[in-house]
C-alpha cells in the first residue's frame, strides 16, 4: 500500500514524527512519500530544517513561500506528483488549506483514502451556520480524522464523523530527544520558563502581570523568570518588568534552538504556557518529556489531556491573572520531594505521547480506511470540493 503524507510544509516537529510513521509501514510492507507545498515561509522558520533521512521527500515549490502560490499552480504540480505516486491512502493538513482541500478533491477524482490531521476544535472559531454547512459538505469527502486526543471526539461528531473514523495521537514529540540529559550553560538560579511567539495571543504580559504579583508576595525569595523568543508583544513586557523593578529577575532570550531548549526545560521549576488560544501547545510535550512541571491555561488544547492539577502542575484561564500568581506562590512553597514527584509525573503522563502513539494513530487510520469503502458524497458537495482549492493566510 502507499501513503503519501501531504501538507504545506512539515517543520520542527514533523520530520521525526514521519520517519516513525515511515519504518511502521515499512515493517508491514507499506511505502511512505512525504510531500510539502512550500520550502519558504513557515511560521517555524527559526527551526533547523529536516533531518536527511531514507524518506522519500518532495517539496513541490523549494523557494516560494505558500502566499505566494495560487490555487491553480499548487493543483498543477500537485497533481502531477500524486499521478505518478498514485497513492493509495493520502493523510493531509486541515481542509481549510490547499494541502487538505486538494487531497479531498483528488480523492474524489481517483478514489484514494483520505484521512485529514487536524488540531482545531470547533468551538476556538467562529464561523456562520453557512460556512459550517460549507465544511461539513467538503467533510464527506474525508474518509477519517487525526486529532490529538479524545478532547476533539464532540469536533469529529460535529463533522458528521462516527468514533470509529476518528483516531488520535498527531501533536506529539520526540520524548527521548528532550529527555536526553543536558547540561545548562547559564546562571538563572531557580527559574520559571515561558516559550514562543510573542504575539498578543499567547498571553505573555499576562504571565508578567502574576509574576510582579508573585514577585511582591516572595520578594527576594522570588524564582527568576526566563522568556524566550520574540515578538510584537516583547517591548511592551520587557517595559512592564522594568516599571515593576523586576529587571534582575527576568531574563529575555531570543529563540533557542531545539538543541539548546532541553536543557533550559530540565532545570527550570516551571514552564508557564497562558495562551488565550492555542490548538495544542507542543511546548507543553517537550517541558513534559524533559520532567518539567506545567502551569498551563485551559485555552491550550493539551491542558485537558496532559495537565494533571496539582499532580504535574496547574491549570487555570488566562484572564485570571491572580490564579497565575498563586499558582507561582503555591509551587514556590512545596517542599522539594513534592516538586520531585511533580516532575516525576510529567515524564509519567508524557511517556504515553511519543512518536509511538503518532505511528499507532496514522497506522490505525490508514487501516481502517483501507479495509472500507469511501465515504459517499452527495452531488452538491461534489460540486463544493471541485471548487474549494483552500488557502494559506500567513500567522
């Protein structure tokens, strides 16, 4: 059987993920082809590139970034390339992008499989009854979805998806890389993290504000704060702290690369993760595999499946500032063999979430639709999945 995995670029985390699912499917037989869009422009340009590995590895435009593709030149290569791979069962980003919108529509044409990874929930956008109808039309053409955890089965039902055409495990990562015990190269003393954009989204000057709460409760006593990456949002932090007199306290990082990160997760007391919005949150994954405790707001997706309140960290929402705080203060004031087991059940509750679990989901997608038939469409939305090309609208 082939299977070719399809999407505008597979950055950072995908490559291991991939090779993963690859030598399952090759144990059995089954052949893997990864395609990208794009070469230029991901979100995670600051990431290395992949790995070279023996995948079979296609980027259809190596020096265009996807805004600047339209639909028809993207179908064009594209579907020259899946003409000649003539695959079997293809697994394709979101429908609302070309990669997924087209695999549905080749799909349609050939008769391949299609199974869509996805990590949106339904109810983090909102949209019209008509363009839910709209969705749901391009969704019988989709043969099964790949969310990350049973948290998106009421998504998967709202899409007209029965449980046994929805599986789980795609937001994972590399747990053994970021487990691998790493030496910090710097003098934060005890320290709190926090990792990522800086954007209004992600809620970082809102974890300032509980920290400078934080700080005047513990005074001196206070644990450091270290921020890395950077942003719109990183002047008006860096302004906050100071007017605060936190200066010495916090330290600002640009992005680290992932070979620099494990170590910064390994002797941090904390990760802090307080996004308004965020369909999962893989920076939660690799503080985890790394044996760090997580305080994380309800709005990241993978609050509800990893954090464990009280046992590997906090949750609470992101406008709840003062919970943030107390959070800080609560952890400041256990006793070291209690922040031993929280980290001890961080690497508990993550080691179920690897690349394993990746491999085990895609496979028992991919099984499944190969051993049923297609899902029927009716001629309206034939119709719809000709005309919808999907698009890429820059983060």
């Amino acid at each position: 059987m082939k299977v070719v995995a399809l999407h505008t670029d597979f950055r950072i985390y995908w490559p291991a993920r991939l090779r993963k699912l690859n030598e399952a499917l090759n144990r059995r037989g089954d052949s893997l082809e990864v395609i990208e869009i794009a070469g230029l422009g991901s979100p995670y340009a600051f990431a290395a590139k992949k790995e070279e590995s023996d995948l079979q590895w296609h980027i259809l435009f190596p020096d265009k970034k996807p805004e600047e593709l339209d639909g028809a030149t993207i179908k064009s290569s594209l579907f020259k390339a899946l003409a000649r791979i003539n695959p079997d069962v293809i697994i394709a980003g979101a429908i609302a992008f070309p990669s997924g919108a087209l695999a549905v529509r080749w799909g349609q044409k050939t008769g391949a499989k299609v199974i869509i990874f996805d990590d949106a929930k339904k109810e983090a956008v909102q949209r019209s009854s008509w363009v839910d109808w709209i969705k749901r039309r391009i969704y019988d053409g989709v043969d099964a979805m790949f969310y990350p955890a049973p948290d998106w089965n009421s998504t998967g039902r709202s899409w007209g998806f029965n449980p046994e055409e929805i599986f789980y495990g795609v937001d994972v990562v590399d747990n053994d890389f970021w487990a691998q015990p790493a030496e910090l190269n710097q003098s934060w003393g005890n320290y709190f993290v926090s990792v990522g954009r800086q954007i209004p989204i992600k809620n970082y000057y809102s974890i300032a504000q509980a920290y400078v709460s934080y700080h005047a409760r513990k005074g001196t006593d206070t644990f450091n704060w270290v921020l890395i990456g950077d942003g719109p949002d990183h002047q008006k932090i860096v302004g906050f702290i100071r007017e605060n007199h936190c200066s010495d306290k916090v330290f600002f990082l640009p992005f680290q690369s992932q070979k620099e990160l494990p170590a910064v997760y390994q002797h941090a007391q904390a990760l802090i993760c307080n996004s308004k919005s965020e369909t999962w949150g893989l920076v939660i994954n690799e503080a985890m595999a790394g044996g760090c405790p997580v305080f994380a707001s309800i709005q990241c997706g993978a609050t509800n499946t990893l954090v464990h309140d009280g046992l590997n960290g906090y949750t609470f929402s992101c406008d709840d500032i003062e919970r943030l705080a107390e959070c800080m203060v609560s952890y400041h004031n256990l006793s070291e063999e209690k922040k031993v087991a929280m980290r001890e059940s961080s690497k508990r509750i993550i080691a179920d979430w690897g690349l394993d679990r990746f491999a085990q989901g895609a496979c028992a997608a991919i099984d499944y639709v190969a051993s049923h038939k297609k899902r029927k469409t009716s001629l309206i939305a034939k119709l719809i999945i000709c005309f919808w090309k999907g698009r890429y609208r820059p983060i």
